[in-house]
C-alpha cells in the first residue's frame, strides 16, 4: 500500500464501497481452478460448511497454481491457503474457520507488490478497495503529473513484458507530443510458458484500470485499448467487470477520485499467434490490418496506434506502475514457473537483489540439483544451466519471465527441434530472414554436428536482419542449447 | 467453396439461425476496419469456425476486400476457417505439457486427439482442450479416455447415460 494516507476522495470511495463481512472462505476458481474440477469442490466445501456455506465466495486464482483446487480461510488475524481440496481437506478448512488452526499465513510469495491483492479478493470493488486499490491514483491526482513520472524514475521501473525499456522514457516521449495520444496495453502474452497477465488481470482487474489512470494522469494520454489474449476469457471478464464497476463508481469517466482523468478505456480480444505479443503487430491487429510487424522508426511513441502517439506497455508494467509509492517498491518481477517442480505457479520474486534461480527453485520446493536446466523465455529465450543456479537474478535478462524447469533427464535436443519447428510455425513470413531462417534452422537441427558452422550463419542473419523479435530471437534457444548442453546433440 | 456446416436432420435450419446471430453481432459493430478483427469473432462465436457466408457479410459491413479479410483471417491460429472435427479433443504440446506426458495422451486417443501449441495453463500441466474449448489440467491417458468415453456416451441417446465422477481431477501429482 502506498506510504500516503488516504486522500478525503478515497475516504468517501471506501465509504461508499465497504468491504464485504470476514470471515470467509475464498475459494479459488479461475482459469487454474476450474481446469482441476473447483467448481465439485466447492459442492463438496459447501456441504461440509454447512450453515456456514454462504461464507465461501468466489475468487480466482492466487497464483499458486500447484494447490488448485483450493481456499484460503481469512478471518481475524488469520490467513491461510488450504490446498488440493480435490483430496478432501473440506474439514480442514471447517476447523480453520474455527479457530482450530495454528498453520501459518500463505505459502509462497504475493504478500506484498503487484500480486498482493491478485486471487485473494471477490472481485468486488469494495473488496479491491479495502485492500488498498486506486491509493497511489488518488494520491497522485493531488500533485503535479511530473511527480508520478519521477516516482516511477525512482522505481527504476521497465518494461516487464520482456523488452525491459525505461517506463519513463517511453512516457515522457508521449507526454511531449501535444493534441490526441493512446495507451496499448499489451496483454496478449502468447509467448509459451507465460501466464503472469492472464493472472494478474482475472485475480485483480482493478490494478491494470489504476495503472491505466496512472499513466492517463502523468502523460495526457485519453484513450487506452486493452489487448487481452484471446483465450484468457476470463481475465476479460473480470477486467470488464471491474471497469463496469469503476465507472458506476466515478473512479474512470467521473471525479470519485477528486478529479475527472479522462480515460476511454476499451477491451479488444487477441486470436493467436505469438507475433500478436509484439507490439506494432498489436497496432496492426487492432486497426483491422494483417497482424504483421511494422518497419521502425517510425516509433509508436510518435506515429503509434491510428497515427497518434502512443505508449505500449505490459500489463504487468502498468500494474508494478501502482506499486511506485509503496513503502519498498519494486523491483520485482513475476515469474511464471513450471516443468519439474512440486509447486508450479506464479512467482513475484524482488530481483536485482541476493535470489537465485536456486532460491526460486527452493521456494516451488525443487532441488536444484534435481534440475538439468530451466528453459527461460521459451521459443525466444535460452538454456540456464545449473552453473548459473548460484547467480543473481537480473531483471534485464529474465525477459518476459516464463520459466520451464527440466528435470535431468529431459531430452534437450528434441525441446530445441520443438522450440525451432515452433517458432517456424509461428513467423508471419513478412521479412525474409525470419520467413527462410526459421525454416531452414529446423532443416539444419536434423544433424547439428554436421551443420553447426551453417547454424551459427544462419542465426546470425535473422538476429541482425529481422523485423521484429520472434525473428531476432528465434535463433537464440538455440544457440543457447548447442553452447551449454553439447552433449545432448551427438 | 461450400461451406461445410454442422448438417443433421434439421441441421441446414439451425445453421441459418447460428448465422442470422452472426450477422446481427456483426450488425451490431461500427463499421469501420478496425472492427474486422472483433467483426470474425463475433462470427466464430455464433458459427463455431469462420463461414464464406460469414466472411462476406464481414465484407459487406466493414468494407474490407474479401481478399484481405482472407489475409488476416489466415494469420490469427485461432480462428477457424473449417468447420470443426465434431468431438476432437486437442492436447497441449507446450514444453511443460510433453515433459509432463503429453506424448501419452495422444496415444491414450489418437482417434479423438489433436496436438495444439500451448494453451497457457503450464502450471497444470498435462492440458488438455474439450471440444467446447474447456481446458482440463493435471490429466493422465485413463482420465483422458474416462472423459472422452463419457461424452461419447451423452451424445448418443441411449443406452442411459452414465455418470462419472469427475475423476480427471483427481491425478497423480507431478515428480518433483
């Protein structure tokens, strides 16, 4: 929560928006939930519970997504997670909400930052309130814009869906230009391995509308689209849920917050195709045309979506944007985890800091040792071998986050083959290098040994060639993979 | 090209009515280019895939040449422009999903599978797609063949349908 208190404006939000009655028991739905048969276990919770059954309430996941399906008791004092109810654990939950429970608080990360609120709310802005959303708009609609711009320099804060540019910049670069300017918000994440917005939006839509009104304040941007994948159906349920209720509430198109932000706000839908994460495919698709990448400069942030300039942030940047005035801001970043660990999930880990991959590993309750290596970025990213356990994190080199552990006998060489047919799969064909180098890379992957001079050439051309980055990073699990795990190929 | 719709008994009826739904939603949008993306949703939504009936009234509404709607409609992995296998199942083939035995899965039915690139649910991995487009996780090959057998069993109106529990849930859990 912001270090502020809160504004008069946000008092009376609170007011008009109470928090719902404690004690209760949320049960984790969601995308995660629903797929390992929540909605039986909240029949079957429901009946334990008896009485008591209307204190289950609906929320999504909390990003761990190894106990779904599970509910988390919060009543005075007292939170805690209470996982795989698929195996029974009705009577544990029943005897936590009586006070007959000495477990401690939640497994994992998310107490703090970006994920605080996320899958541990009902969705209701009452809810999102009392947990501390629309604080750090409502202190900033009190100050100059320039402030919110310094407050994100002092941050430090980039761009989290990969690229890892300076938020600031970007903003400060729209803010300049005068007359009409957008905001994209890229939530499209079709990168494999990736599922931090999808999320970040279904457990907590009211951050990404803050960060919106954020970035609306400090540049005079006035219109926004909102990307979403088009699978994750139900972040853009709940993200137009929660706008619905913003608006009722004055928070967007009203002064509820003291002052009018004027911020049309619109949710378009994504149909596929990891090109679609890039951002002026986005731009393309959104204005009807064929989703293929465009010639830069110009930039979006002078000639963007419909001609106006125009900022494209993550959804995952513009949420970490309303952690700026927190007490210890970021940097920290989410990390979706997954392969060989007992708790895959989604990670918030501070980077730039003392973790490792070896702490992360520690904290889903993997040896490291266990581990051949954890596939980092996916189609797009590369091999970190146990050698690296040890190191810290470093934001600019953890991309957009997805991370695969592979157990130790994982077959390296057919990942690579099948990373390298799917980034050949996926090229839009627009540039050549992309087009011919992603096909002839899986031709070359047949027999690796022979071909490793023509491999490397060929890396070379789509990384220096390409229009865009599935191109320039087709080549790069690859390179990563003959370079660190040789032995796999012969 | 003719379209190759869900045709039974009174098929032909039931799919003018999916496309008379289409059009309305179609109707329903400003007429402008940037809605030829929302525009063929709108159509899959109503029709299950993308029609020729479909992609002409798109035409005809946002004024896009038919030979562009057909380039961007062929670009988005999702959207279909056959109609889809009645009963197909897909299984995510995305790194987590195979270490986790999605090879097993496809063998557990191969008649009723397809493999799909990765559906985003990694953390629960083996993912597998129903024909609604419903995803299950954590599934092994007897709970795949459990579902499958069970919706086979719904469709056909006798003998009675059997009730399974919802055992596809209910799973090995991952090695560590």
């Amino acid at each position: 929560m912001t270090r502020f208190p809160p504004t008069a404006a946000l008092h009376a939000l609170r007011e008009a928006h109470p928090a719902p009655a404690r004690p209760r028991v949320l049960l984790h739905l969601g995308t995660c939930g629903e797929a390992v048969g929540a909605p039986s276990a909240r029949e079957a919770l429901r009946e334990v519970l008896g009485a008591r059954a209307p204190w289950v309430v609906e929320a999504a996941c909390d990003g761990a997504c190894w106990a779904a399906p599970a509910a988390t008791v919060v009543r005075e004092g007292h939170v805690h997670r209470h996982p795989r109810l698929d195996d029974g654990g009705g009577d544990a939950v029943a005897a936590c909400l009586d006070a007959c429970c000495d477990a401690e608080g939640y497994a994992g990360t998310g107490e703090r930052g970006l994920t605080a609120r996320m899958g541990r709310n009902d969705g209701s802005l009452g809810d999102a309130l009392a947990q501390g959303a629309y604080a750090a708009i409502a202190h900033a609609i009190t100050r100059p814009a320039a402030e919110t711009i310094e407050a994100i320099e002092r941050a430090r804060l980039t761009g989290r869906g990969g690229g890892h540019f300076p938020v600031p910049t970007k903003w400060k670069l729209v803010a300049a230009h005068g007359g009409e300017k957008w905001l994209l918000v890229n939530a499209e994440e079709g990168e494999p391995g990736v599922f931090k917005d999808r999320h970040l939006i279904e457990g907590d839509p009211h951050r990404l509308i803050e960060g919106i009104l954020l970035a609306c304040h400090a540049t005079g941007v006035t219109r926004a689209v909102v990307y979403i994948n088009g699978q994750a159906r139900n972040a853009r349920a709940a993200f137009e849920r929660a706008l619905a209720d913003a608006r009722a509430a004055g928070i967007v198109d009203g002064d509820a917050l003291g002052r009018r932000i004027e911020a049309a706000i619109e949710v378009r839908s994504g149909a596929g195709g990891y090109v679609c994460g890039e951002e002026s495919v986005i731009m393309n698709s959104v204005e009807g045309e064929r989703p293929v990448p465009r010639y830069k400069p110009p930039f979006a942030t002078d000639h963007g979506l419909f001609r106006w300039p125009t900022i494209i942030n993550n959804a995952e940047t513009l949420c970490a944007v309303t952690t700026v005035f927190d007490e210890t801001p970021p940097p920290t970043k989410l990390i979706p985890l997954s392969g060989a660990v007992p708790r895959p999930g989604l990670y918030e880990v501070p980077v730039d800091g003392a973790t490792t991959w070896a702490g992360v590993l520690a904290m889903a309750g993997a040896s490291p040792g266990r581990a051949s290596a954890v596939l980092l970025g996916g189609p797009s990213g590369r091999f970190v071998p146990p050698a690296e356990f040890d190191r810290p994190l470093e934001m600019r080199a953890l991309g957009a986050g997805g991370a695969v552990v592979l157990p130790r006998d994982a077959d390296i060489a057919k990942i690579t083959r099948d990373l390298a047919a799917y980034n050949m799969r996926e090229s839009c064909g627009e540039c050549t290098p992309c087009r011919e180098g992603t096909a002839r890379l899986v031709e070359l992957l047949a027999d690796p040994g022979a071909n490793r001079a023509r491999i490397d050439e060929v890396i070379e051309v789509m990384t220096e060639a390409s229009l865009c980055q599935l191109g320039g990073l087709a080549g790069r699990p690859v390179a990563s993979a003959l370079a660190e795990f040789p032995v796999a190929f012969e | 090209m003719t379209p190759a719709g869900r045709r039974n008994g009174n098929g032909r009826s039931e799919e003018d009515a999916a496309l008379e739904r289409a059009r309305a939603a179609i109707d329903a949008l400003p007429r402008r280019k940037d809605q030829l993306l929302p525009a063929l949703q709108e159509a899959q939504h109503a029709l299950g895939w993308v029609t020729r009936e479909a992609i002409e009234h798109v035409h005809r509404h946002t004024r896009v040449p038919l030979s562009e709607i057909y380039a961007t409609a062929t670009a988005y992995s999702e959207l279909r422009l056959e109609a889809p296998v009645p009963g197909r199942w897909h299984v995510c083939t995305g790194v987590s999903c195979d270490l986790a035995g999605a090879a097993a899965l496809l063998e557990a039915a191969p008649e009723r599978t397809a493999r799909i690139d990765c559906q985003f649910l990694c953390a629960l991995a083996p993912v597998v797609v129903d024909a609604r487009e419903r995803l299950f996780g954590r599934m092994t090959p007897e709970a795949l063949r459990a579902r499958l057998e069970a919706e086979a069993a719904a469709a056909t109106p006798q003998p009675p349908v059997r009730r399974r529990a919802r055992s596809g849930t209910r799973t090995r859990r991952r090695p560590s």
